[in-house]
C-alpha cells in the first residue's frame, strides 16, 4: 500500500492497543506515531478538539477519533478479513457487553495496577510516558520529561474509585476474570470461538496495556493466568497464532453457543458492573432534568476535552465507592440496547431467557432519558428517548 493510513498512539494506551490489534488481525497497513510528533501536536489534536489517542488518519487526510469509530469505520470496508461482529443475537449482544465491560467496567482495575505500585512500575512508566512526550528525545530528556505526563493520570484514581479502601476489591476482580479466562483460554482461541470478535478486544484493551505490560500485574498475569498471556501474544498476531489448538476452525462457535466460561464471565459482569452502568443512567438522568428540552447536539460536558459529567457513588463488590460519571459510556450501552431493540420478538424472548439467570437481562433495556452521540469526534446530546 503506497499510502497506509497514520495511527497516532503509544504502546501503554489502553486504546491505542485495542485498534492497534484490530488492525494487524484485518492485514491494514498502517505507520504508528507516537502523540507527541508534531503532526500529532499540531494538526490532529487541534482538529479533534482534544489531546486523546488513537487517532487514525486516512489517506485522503480524515481523521477518526475513538476505537470504536475506528473500527467501526474499517468493519464497513469491502477489504476486511472478517467481521468482528458476529450475527447470532446472542453471540452479537455477549460481544456488545464484554466490549462494553472491557473498554470501561475494568478502568478500576487497569489504573490501580498501574499507579498504585510505584516501586515496581515506575522506572517502566517513565521511559513509556517520556517516549509519549518526547519520541527520539536522549534517555535524559525523556526521563525528566515523564512526570509531566504521569502526575495528571495519578490524580484520577479517587475519580476512578481507586482508593486504599477499594484496593482489596479491585485485586479480587482482576484476579477472578484472570481466572474465568485462563480456564476458557486453556480450551478455546478466542472468546466466541476460532476468530477474535469485538468482545475479545473490548478485555485486549485494559489487559494487554496495563495489566499485560506494566511489570507488576503482567508478573501476576504471567504467574496466574499464562494461558490469557499467551491470548494477549495472539491477539497481536496477524495471523492465526494457535498452534496448541491444532487445527482449530478459524470461525465463532455455531448455532448462538455462547461456553459456561463465557456464561460465567457475564455473571461477573453484571454484579461487578452493571449497577455502575446503572447508576450512570440514573445521574444522567437527573441532569438531564434540569436542562433545557433542546440541548440536541450540544457537548455533554462542559468543554470537549473533559470527560465527567458529574460525581457519583455506587455498589461495587459490597461496598459504596465513588466514581465519575462519563456520558461516552451511554454510546457503548445504546449499542447493545438498539441491538436489542431491532430483534423481532422470538429472538428478544430468546435471548432474554439467556441472559436472566446471568443477572444481565436489564442491561438489554437500560437506556437514558436522552441519547448521546458522537459528532465531529466529540460526544453530544442526541434526541430524547
């Protein structure tokens, strides 16, 4: 390709990795540059409205922000692979919501493991946040840059409901989905079968950036869980990468299986996550209230770059913990509850039936007052529910 398209992202980005994968399993060529090149600095963050990553930029010189739209945007190309969306209801809607808990339910996780142990993290860290900064820079440079970029991300943990009192929970979670995965790994490549679908790169993001590099929760991966390390190496192949499953059929799992590993994830899902999601909706909720009826395509906060909407509290694992409020959760969600939404009647029965005694079945309906979108690559209020 005489013109690959641009990734702008950094190797410790939790979602720079889950494009990252999606690329290489789809054969994109692509070139990755690092935020803090000067196109990157001058041109791609000014024309996004906010300094996040990964932006991909196309040939024709567009850019897309947010993995989600990334992917999205590759999926709808003639040239893909396959597709990462399966068409089974319930196959389609487990990917939706493991998507949905990887790319936002383990947050906790993936930032308590990577800030809340310095002796064993930071000299890693530096390097990373220095070459984010400063690509090219001598290793001075890059080291006495660092902190400029590691302090602001320390100072969301409280934010995020990281804190000493939340600790022992957050282990226990990373240390049960390590669990759950290692046994379904040991017996299948991917989530849903012989290819990755968007539920595998929904847990890739948080797992492979933070807990599969940085070299305290990695060390722990590594000694708990090799069988989901080994998923993290093939999830970065471009090939097929599992030859300790013989000739295992590259294609998901037939007539809508979803393997009790997979089941038993999904309970986990919805007692760790899904009254985090449903409070979300129920501040949104109360916000919306007191706003104006045509707030229709404004930014849902108050400036683009700023992600909260508001402080909430809410059960995690027993115990009331405070966190923020992110109105982007609300487009991941609505995906799963158009999806839903869209099914005839015996499908939405059928599925329904799946997903009660998994503790999910009101995740299918949950939706806020009012929708949000995204819109020249920010999030904005979209029409009234």
């Amino acid at each position: 390709m005489a013109n690959p398209i641009v990734l702008y992202g950094a190797p410790m980005s939790l979602f720079t990795g889950k494009v990252r994968s999606y690329l290489r399993k789809q054969g994109i060529p692509f070139d990755e540059r690092m935020p803090g090149s000067p196109r990157c600095k001058e041109q791609v963050f000014p024309e996004i409205k906010r300094r996040v990553v990964p932006v991909v930029e196309l040939p024709d010189g567009r850019f897309i922000q947010d993995s989600v739209d990334i992917i999205d945007h590759f999926e709808a190309q003639p040239a893909r692979r396959f597709s990462v969306y399966p068409s089974d209801p319930a196959q389609r809607l487990t990917a939706l919501i493991l998507d949905l808990f990887g790319s936002e339910g383990l947050f906790k996780v993936a930032m308590h493991f990577r800030w809340s142990f310095p002796e064993e993290n930071n000299a890693f860290l530096e390097r990373e946040f220095g070459d984010h900064i400063v690509p090219g820079a001598d290793q001075a440079t890059v080291l006495s840059i660092a902190e400029a970029g590691m302090e602001p991300m320390r100072k969301y943990l409280p934010l995020m409901g990281v804190s000493a009192d939340s600790a022992p929970l957050i282990e226990a979670q990373y240390n049960d989905v390590l669990a759950l995965l290692d046994e379904h790994f040991s017996a299948y490549p991917y989530l849903l079968g012989g290819l990755p679908t968007v539920a595998d790169y929904g847990l890739f993001a948080p797992l492979y950036a933070h807990c599969g590099r940085d070299p305290y929760p990695s060390a722990l991966m590594k000694s708990k869980a090799q069988r989901v390390y080994r998923w993290l190496e093939r999830m970065q192949a471009p090939d097929r990468d599992m030859p300790e499953f013989g000739e295992y059929e590259e294609s998901l799992f037939g007539d809508d299986a979803i393997p009790d590993t997979v089941c038993r994830l999904m309970a986990l899902v919805a007692e760790d996550f899904l009254p985090e999601l449903q409070q979300t909706v129920a501040v949104i909720n109360h916000h919306l209230d007191a706003m104006p009826a045509d707030v229709a395509g404004q930014c849902v906060t108050a400036k683009p770059h700023i992600k909260m909407l508001d402080a909430m509290r809410y059960r995690f694992r027993g115990e009331m913990l405070d966190g923020m409020v992110v109105p982007y959760r609300l487009t991941m969600l609505q995906r799963i509850t158009d999806f839903y939404g869209q099914l005839p009647q015996g499908d939405q029965t059928r599925v329904a039936a799946f997903f009660r005694p998994l503790g999910l079945e009101p995740i299918l309906t949950l939706t806020a007052n009012r929708r949000v979108e995204r819109k020249d690559h920010i999030e904005v209020w979209g029409e009234a529910n």
